[in-house]
C-alpha cells in the first residue's frame, strides 16, 4: 500500500512538473515574440524610408494576426464599437428610419421604416438629399453619411431635398429606431401561425414569446419559425427560443472550448408555452450560428420539422472581450454541440490549403440519432428533414438589383398608381411589366456570365498553348449563341424579374410588413410547410423517420414529400 501511494504521489509531482515546465515555455514563446515585434514595429516607425502611420501599422499586424485563425475572430477599434454593437448585440439606435442610396453619385433617399420620424415627416423614397444639417453630401461616403444622419433620440436634424425638380427643407426630430429581431409575425390564412426571425440579438426570445402569446389566442393548427438568411447571434437567445416550445431541464446545446471555463451544457430552464404545437422551422443556406442550435435542437429532440435547404455550417461560438483604449476583440473561443452531439461546422479553419479553409469531407461524416432514432449527421450544417428546392435568380436579375434599376420605376409607379388593395395579392399587370422594360432602353445592365467568363479563361489557356486558331471558330459560335439569348433575357426571365419589382413596389406603398405578406404568394418553402402542418399524420411520419416519403440526396438526411 504505501509502495503504491508513493507511486501515485510520484506520478503526480511528475505530472505537476511537466505542465510548469509547459506553462513556463509558453510564457517564454508568447514574451519572445512580443519583444520580436515590438522590435519590429519600434525599427520600421525609425527608420522606413517613407512616412509610417502606426497606428495603420498595427490595425494591419492584429487583422493578418487573426485573419489566420477564422473570420469571426476580430478586433474592434474605439471607433468602431458602436457599430459593432449594432450589428451583434443592440437593435436599437438614434435616427431617422429611412435607408439611403447612391446612383450616379448622389444621394437619394430608399426604404422608409413606418411610424418613424421619416415617415412623419414625409420623406419619399426618390428624394435626393443634398445637405444634411447644411453640410453638402457629396463626396461623402455611407459610414459619413449614417455619422449625419443618426444622433441622440430628441435631436434636430434638418434635411434639403430635392423631389420633382423642387427644393425642400425639411427638419426631423430624431428618434429612437428599433430594429426588431422579429420582423413579421401573424395568421396565415389556411390557420397555421407564422413568426419571422431575423437575428438574434437582445430581447429576440421575448419578441418571439410574445409574437407566439398573439397567436396562441387564434388556436392556429401550427407554427412556422422563419430563420431564413438568419446569421445569428447570441447563443443564449437560442436556448430561451428554444425553451418557448420544449419542456424544462432539457439539453439544446454544449459548447466545447480548449479551456474548462468555456464548456457549457445549456439546458432549458422553465416550462415552455407550448410543448404540443405542431413545428416547422424554416431554413436556407444563409441560416447559421445560433439559427443552426434552434434547428438542430428542434431536429435532434423530434420537436419540430425543418424544411428548406442545408444550412450554412457555422458550429463556432465566440466571445468578446475588453481591450484597453475601449477596444473590443472577439475570439472563437468554443464549438457547439447540438442535444445528439454533432457539430455542425463545415469548414475547417485548423488545416487550411493554399490559405484556404475547406470543407470537411463526406467520408469523415459521423452518423448521430435523434430522440426518435432518425439518422442526422455532423460537419455541414443542418440538413432539412424536407428539402425544398432552392431559387435561383438569374444573372440579369441580380444586375438590375445591384444597379438599382428597379429604383426609378418602383419610385414612378407609386406616383401614378393608386394603393393596391391587398399587398398579399398585389401582382404586376403584363402592361406594367413591359412600361418598366421600356424604362430600361438607355440603362446598362449589362453583366458577365460563369458561361462568359469561362469562355474567356478558354480563350486564354488556347492562346497560351497556340490552339486559339484550331478553335476559335467555335468560340466566336459561343460567344456570338450567348449575345443572341442577351435580346431575349428580359422576355425569358419574366417571371422572376416581376417577383423582385413587385417586391419594391408593394414597398412604397405598405413598407416592411407588405413586403413580406406579398411575398407569401411566391414562397414555396412556406407553402411546403403549410402542407406539412395541416397534415397530422404526416408531421409524425417525418419526426419518426417513417411514412410516405422519399430521402433525397445522402441517405437518411432529408426527405422530399410525394
């Protein structure tokens, strides 16, 4: 006995030397390189040829420095941690409720958020701002411009506008512009109830509960989440969300990080407000992060249903801390683990090839098991238990929305046409469509293909090899086949430039919340949801893994309904 506690105690005092001589080397290697580039940095602002900006100087060592490790590690400098918190924390800030936009450099006046300051004061999209608080735009750019235009709730800004050739002055009262996580919410006509989230920021699981307590009081047969180009946000956020439909003391998510401190299992904490209602949870390949822990959960506990495309694969959490000078740095400080123990994150920042991450490979996939003994696996996102096609938009569209040659019309439109009746049903007239395809005579939207641009990397790789002249023949067929479907693109893709001018019109008229009711008429995911929830039966086949329908794609991931 006393051999053996002699033995242990020796191992033990091995074991205590070993990691002070590890911490002590790792205090030499992180001391050394901090005086190297100390060093560095001291020697390049004495002694470079030209004049040095140090601080642009270290702004770029700490960016290539964390650029290394993934793309959510970053620094925040002192000026740009108002922003930041905009962007991953608060949804609130002081201003005016209205988007800008640049054509031909100048600046107009776009989307107006309903019930602001903006809207009040009738601003109109088309409105060409000229001078903010009598300072001259031009020239400046949009960070310049949000400095203009936000401010503290109570404060005066005065606007001169140009509208029709008249010039106006305008002087708004700045207020508090709330920017909700839930930006729809309500009835479907056919009785399933839908909530539309698009971050999770602060108060996002009190939106969505109360978004939820409305609806509840129609008795809708289910519900549809909508986390569709949802890209997160706060992890806890998800857990309450989560919590909303799933009783208590059960685990939704584990964070694992290289130190104790940051493993968390999260685990719901109070009863839910409705742990029968039939689920779908809406997803696309733009839903990530915290999006992914409330589908995953959801998925893996056999709560709801998840329909739509493959998410987007971001299993990474991060945290920020303080930097000295009010500086913020976030760092990847864990992996999450959905309530079956797969992580979801799709690229591999730890082995990077040529600089860049990839994506795991199939063959390295492990199978996990819902509550239910459904096959669900790890590494690429959260594959849908129904897949739904994804839309496609073709390249002449995307040019005319990134030109903003849908703008002018959309502004004319709402001119010269009354309101329609109901944003759910608004469509645009035939006669209509071809009065805004005449507007486009003397517009350049011109854009190159993937074909286009493959077609000139052939060129090139045959003029390198001297064969441009055995096919050059045929190249100039390729090319001369693409400029012939170019007269006809407008004609060919009718239907889904429509959708988009329809959007931006029905915009002008009901702001946000027609936008997105208009859009229902058009939304297959929504309607393939619709079609699941009012279908009991069908609800249960899909969460026990059996009943009528067909797995798509790798075996067990999704299904497609007959």
């Amino acid at each position: 006995m006393k051999k053996s506690r002699s033995f242990l105690f020796a191992v033990l005092l091995l074991g205590i030397s070993v990691l002070s001589w590890t911490f002590r080397e790792d205090l030499f290697l992180v001391s050394k390189n901090l005086d190297i580039f100390a060093s560095v940095y001291k020697e390049i602002n004495m002694n470079y040829v030209d004049e040095t900006n140090s601080s642009d100087l270290m702004r770029t060592g700490i960016d290539a420095m964390l650029e290394s490790l993934d793309p959510y590690t970053e620094y925040v400098p002192e000026s740009e941690v108002e922003d930041y918190k905009l962007k991953y924390v608060s949804t609130q800030y002081g201003g005016i409720g209205a988007s800008t936009v640049f054509l031909e450099g100048k600046l107009y006046v776009n989307d107006i958020s309903e019930g602001y300051p903006a809207n009040r004061s009738d601003l109109r999209s088309g409105d060409q701002v000229v001078r903010i608080n009598n300072i001259a735009v031009q020239g400046k750019d949009r960070a310049e411009i949000s400095r203009l235009l936000r401010g503290p709730k109570g404060s005066p800004v005065t606007l001169m506008l140009i509208r029709d050739g008249n010039v106006l002055t305008k002087t708004l009262t700045r207020d508090e512009i709330r920017q909700p996580n839930v930006s729809y919410s309500g009835m479907l006509p056919d009785g399933i109830g839908y909530i539309r989230l698009d971050k999770f920021l602060e108060n996002s699981a009190k939106e969505v509960r109360d978004a939820l307590a409305n609806i509840s009081r129609q008795q809708p047969r289910g519900l549809v989440l909508d986390l569709r180009n949802n890209g997160g946000g706060i992890l806890q956020e998800a857990v309450k969300i989560v919590n909303l439909f799933v009783n208590k003391d059960v685990l939704v998510v584990t964070q694992k990080g290289k130190n104790p401190e940051k493993t968390i299992a999260y685990k719901t904490y109070s009863s839910p407000v409705d742990a029968q209602l039939p689920l779908v949870v809406l997803i696309n390949g733009n839903s990530a992060s915290a999006s992914e822990i409330v589908a995953g959960a959801m998925q893996d506990l056999d709560r709801g249903v998840v329909i739509g495309q493959r998410s987007y694969g971001k299993g990474l959490v991060q945290q920020t801390f303080n930097l000295p000078y009010n500086s913020l740095v976030k760092v990847t400080v864990a992996k999450y683990y959905t309530p079956s123990g797969r992580c979801i994150q799709a690229l591999d920042y730890a082995h990077r090839q040529a600089g860049r991450a990839s994506k795991f490979a199939d063959s390295t996939m492990s199978v996990f098991q819902t509550s239910s003994g459904r096959q669900v696996y790890d590494a690429n996102g959260i594959y849908p238990d129904v897949h739904v096609a994804a839309r496609k938009v073709s390249p002449v569209t995307l040019s005319l929305f990134t030109k903003n040659l849908f703008f002018g019309y959309a502004n004319a439109y709402k001119k010269t046409k009354p309101a329609p009746a109901d944003a759910r049903t608004f469509r645009l007239s035939d006669a209509d469509y071809n009065e805004f395809v005449a507007s486009l005579a003397d517009k350049d939207y011109s854009y190159t293909s993937k074909t286009e641009s493959l077609i000139s990397g052939l060129t090139e790789e045959a003029e390198k090899e001297n064969k441009l002249a055995q096919v050059k023949a045929d190249i100039d067929d390729l090319k001369a086949k693409l400029l012939g479907t170019r007269k006809t693109e407008l004609t060919t893709n009718k239907t889904e430039i429509k959708r988009v001018l329809e959007s931006q019109i029905i915009a002008r008229y009901f702001y946000e919340k027609g936008k997105i009711e208009q859009s229902f008429q058009y939304d297959k995911e929504l309607q393939q949801a619709s079609q699941v929830l009012n279908n009991k039966t069908q609800v249960l086949a899909i969460l026990k893994g059996t009943g009528n329908y067909k797995t798509i794609g790798k075996p067990g991931k999704s299904a497609e309904l007959d």
